[in-house]
C-alpha cells in the first residue's frame, strides 16, 4: 500500500513539474500580444491581453508595467499607481517603473512622492538617460532649475549619438 503511495505522489509532483512552466508561460505570451498591440496603436486590445495577463499571473512585472503605462497615457493615474507598484514590488531595480509610478503620483499631486520615486530610479538605473531626463523635466515643474541641469549633465554622461547631442543642446539652452 505505502510503495503505491509513493509512486502515485511521485507521479502529481512529476505532472505538477511538468506544468508549472506552461502556467508561467501564458502570461509571457499574453505581455507580448499587448505589446504588439501597442505598436500597432490598439489600446483596446493591449489593455484586454494585459488584464489577461495580470488574471494569469497577478504579480507579473511587465504585464502590470505595461498597464500602467497605458492606464497613465489614458489619465487613469490612481490606476497606474497600482499597477506600477506592482512591478516594483516585483522587480525593485525596475527604473522605468518607478519613473512612470513618479509620473503618475505627480499628475495625482503627491508631489513630495513623486520625487521620491524619481530619486529611487536614478539609484536603481544609473545608466538609464531616461531616469535623468524625466527627473530634470519634473524639477523644473517644481522650479529645481540647478537639479534639472544636473540631471541633463548626467543624462548626457550615459547617452550615446544623436541623443546625447539632443541633450546637450538643451543642456546649453539652460545655462
């Protein structure tokens, strides 16, 4: 009785094993149909393969990014918010996330935490432009002109090409 126990428990674990990356798996796929949607301009259908992916895996980083962007783009801020602490709870090196969730908190007028969030992307994405040039373009809202020039100059240390040129233009306006 005990060795047939064993040799069934044996087979659910195996089984269990077998599909736990197939569960995984849906929600990848899912991220990528809304991201493809996304390119080619339809909300509806990106927003529809995110909610299925988050229903698949309600923790999933770049399904719950992904939504925040579009729910921030769409003035869903509050939405956004939620949807972007998610993928930083999830991922806590995530710059972009904690950019887009400063963005949304700013629009939500939660300025103080806003900045919070842009400081912490900076610490996580270093090597991002991106993280500098949003945080320079938001000091400057809150009238922090000498922090967005040294946002810009960092921006510029870490870009490459046309874009750095770009910033150092704008960087020259500034002075």
């Amino acid at each position: 009785m005990r060795g047939r126990y064993h040799l069934g428990m044996r087979r659910l674990i195996a089984i269990l094993l077998l599909c736990t990356p197939a569960l995984a798996a849906p929600a990848d796929d899912f991220v990528a149909q809304g991201q493809a949607a996304l390119r080619a301009m339809d909300i509806v259908a990106a927003m529809s393969a995110f909610d299925t992916a988050l229903k698949s895996d309600p923790n999933h980083v770049q399904a719950a990014y992904e939504r925040g962007r579009v729910l921030l783009k769409i003035g869903e801020a509050e939405k956004a918010v939620a949807d972007f602490t998610i993928a930083v709870i999830g991922d806590p090196q995530f710059g972009l996330a904690y950019v887009r969730r400063g963005e949304a908190k700013f629009i939500l007028k939660d300025v103080g935490s806003a900045l919070t969030d842009f400081d912490q992307a900076v610490v996580v994405s270093p090597s991002l432009p991106e993280v500098f040039i949003v945080r320079a373009t938001y000091r400057m809202k809150v009238d922090n002109f000498s922090g967005a020039r040294e946002d810009l100059a960092a921006a510029i240390a870490v870009s490459e090409g046309e874009q750095r040129a770009k910033l150092q233009r704008m960087l020259d306006r500034m002075r």
